[in-house]
C-alpha cells in the first residue's frame, strides 16, 4: 500500500497511522469474511498498487487510542483481547474481540463511531461480526449468554438531544441479537466458500458488491464514493460509473 499526505500532517501522527501492529494469522479473520469478497480479494491483488491518503486513517487512530485506554482500565474478571480461532474443513478463522465478560458470559465489543450509526440503527455487520465472534469463543470452551456494544459517538451534539431519538451522551451500549447457533455455522461455512471462490477468479468475474455493501443510500453509493480503497481497480465500479467503459 502506498501512503500519502497530502494534507501535510504532522510526521508523528502520520507514522503513527501507517505503522500497525496487526499481525496476519490463519486463512481469514473475521473481519475479512464480513467484507464483500471482491473487495477483500482485489485489495489483496492490488496491495502493492493502492494509493491511501493518512488523513483517512486519522478517525482509525482515535479508536485505537480509546481502545488501549479502556484496555487498561477493565475488570479482572475480563478476559481481554484474546485472539482465538477456529476450523471451518481445511481453513483456520481467527477473530479478536475486545472484551468477555466471565461473570456476564458476554462478548462485549467498544466502537469509536459515528452517532448516526445509532441513530439509524446499529450496522448489520456488527452483528454477523460478534456472532461469529461467538463461534470462536464457545469452541474454546468459553460460554456465550450474551453480545452487546460499547459505542462512543465522535460526533455527538449535545444540541440535537431531542430531536428523532438522539442520544442524551456520546455513549450507547447496544444489546445484539444472538443468533441460533446452527444459523451461524451456515453463515460461517457460506462466506468462507465465497471468499475461496473469488481468489480463483478473474478481476471482470468476481461476484459484484450488494447494494448493501456498498451502503447505497439515496441511488449514491456511499462506500463506493469514499470508503473503497479499490474502486480505481474494481470492474463494477467503472462499469456503473462511466457506463462500461473500463
């Protein structure tokens, strides 16, 4: 990946964005299994070739920084950060997740995000991401009665209290639906053949992202717009946007 700074930010922060000591461990994390596959494969094929500005990388650090924060102030009884994983045939699934409550027999997850995402409801890969979770965390012996997240809202107004159900403080805990347990072994085995599947084709052949995935809201993609770090390689997105022409 090639970084830029074309905003000019300060060395220090800019380092500190680029730097990351995420460790690749197994076939897949649960977190590239939630992403479409056709992302997930063209970021993989194109890693040396995609360009990404540090300023987008700013909103990331401050949740790494509250996370490392709270880290250091939970309870004993908490079982903290642990990575676990998981065999689904021939292929290892990691995941990691923030917090299990032993007490609660709870997964609870923190997200530094925007208030907009209470506002008009929790996204719905949180809750593929904390029933997957679960997964891991019952096989490895650890019973799970409960998801929830701990949500910071980073752009919360105390202005709008009030208005449309706005929240009162830039904090929500959000209860998750937990899955029956077999809906979310099929969830698993499924994305897991779709995500093999995509490495064995072509870039103009990999299964086109949802209008889900691509957060369409209005007829304007959103994620496709300015979230999507492959759209410069991506055949759907210039075929939808320049009408074919690639």
């Amino acid at each position: 990946m090639i970084y830029t700074n074309k905003y000019n930010i300060p060395d220090v922060i800019a380092k500190a964005i680029v730097s990351s000591s995420y460790e690749k461990r197994g076939d897949f994390s649960v977190t590239e299994l939630i992403k479409p596959p056709q992302i997930r494969v063209l970021e993989k094929r194109y890693a040396d070739e995609i360009r990404v500005d540090v300023s987008e990388g700013l909103w990331i650090l401050l949740g790494q920084a509250v996370h490392y924060v709270l880290e250091k102030a939970e309870h004993e009884e908490h079982i903290k950060e642990e990575r676990l994983s998981i065999k689904v045939d021939d292929v290892v699934v990691t995941g990691k997740i923030d917090i299990y409550s032993g007490i609660e027999q709870k997964i609870i997850d923190y997200k530094v995000t925007s208030v907009w995402s209470f506002v008009y409801g929790s996204k719905p890969e949180w809750e593929i991401q904390l029933n997957l979770y679960r997964l891991l965390y019952e096989d490895a012996g650890f019973p799970v009665r409960g998801l929830e997240i701990h949500a910071i809202l980073r752009d919360w107004q105390k202005s709008k209290v009030g208005e449309n159900g706005y929240p009162v403080i830039p904090f929500q805990r959000i209860e998750i639906p937990l899955w029956d347990k077999n809906k979310a072994w099929e969830f698993l085995n499924e994305r897991v053949r779709l995500h093999l599947k995509a490495e064995s084709l072509k870039d103009e052949d990999l299964p086109p992202c949802t209008p889900d995935e691509q957060w369409m809201r209005s007829y304007r993609r959103i994620r496709c717009e300015g979230y999507c770090n492959v759209r410069d390689f991506c055949y759907q997105y210039k075929k939808e946007t320049f009408g074919g022409v690639l």
